[in-house]
C-alpha cells in the first residue's frame, strides 16, 4: 500500500494566516500551498491590522510575484504576535438606491444618477411602489396586522 497524502487541504484562515501571523510554520512546502494560497485574501486580511498593512500594501503593489515569495516575505517580515480578530468592512445597505434600481431596471451607476435628479416625494413614490410586505413593513406593524396567535 501507497502511503496516503494529507486528505484534508490546507484553510486559507486556519493553517496559511495564522502561519504567518502567530506560529511562523514555513508551510510553502506543502503539496497543496499554492491551490490554498489567494494573494488577495491574505493581502486584505493583513491590512486590517496596524502593524502589518505597509506590508501588505508592498504586496499589492507587487502583485505579480510568485505565491511561495509573497508567503516568505510575509513570513519573515510581519512580527510574531497573536493578534484581535479584525472584521471586514462591508459595503452600507441603501434602501432608497435599491428601489430606485428596482423600479427603473437599472443599475448602481445610473441609479445614482437618478437619485440625484430625483425629488423627495419622487423619491417617496417609488418607495411606496417597490415597498414589500413581511416584517420589515413598518406600516402593517403599526395596525396589529400580522401578529394575532394561532390557537
């Protein structure tokens, strides 16, 4: 029988980050580093951190180096410590700009545009158009509808 390779791949945010971040395992040796390593997550994940987002920038401007490189510089130039979980910046919901895309079929771009030339109680219709009911309908919250208990 043929030794079995490692079955379970490497996680990009359990094994190649905290690599880099806390245990400095050289792991680019791995048979499957290079199909678990994605520049790009790794590059953000760095920039939420204060001691480590000039290197990530460094990184993205040499964003055409080799997995492995990008690792090993990672590896030996980012400081040994265990850092706080940092969440991602996620881009703000905008209702009105959801309707307005709705209501004319169209998209961000030209719905901004839209929103700009658009006037209050314009805006108000289309809102009061696209509305959907469910919980969120504010209305129907105020008038008890929805609420009663089945027996």
């Amino acid at each position: 029988m043929k030794p079995r390779e490692r079955e379970i791949e490497m996680d990009l945010f359990k094994d190649i980050l905290p690599a880099i971040q806390k245990t400095k395992k050289d792991l680019s040796n791995e048979p499957d580093f290079e199909k678990s390593y994605n520049a790009f997550v790794v590059n953000r994940a760095l920039s939420y951190h204060v001691d480590s987002i000039l290197h990530a920038n460094e990184m993205n401007l040499r964003h055409g180096l080799d997995e492995k490189l990008q690792f090993q510089y990672y590896l030996n130039s980012i400081r040994s410590m265990k850092r706080k979980f940092q969440p991602w910046v996620k881009k703000e919901k905008n209702d009105i700009l959801d309707a307005i895309k709705e209501y004319y079929q169209c998209s961000s771009a030209k719905a901004l545009e839209a929103m700009r030339i658009l006037s209050s109680d314009q805006v108000d219709h289309i809102i009061t158009i696209t509305k959907k009911g469910g919980v969120g309908n504010v209305e129907r919250r105020r008038h008890g509808g929805g609420d009663a208990k089945r027996a």
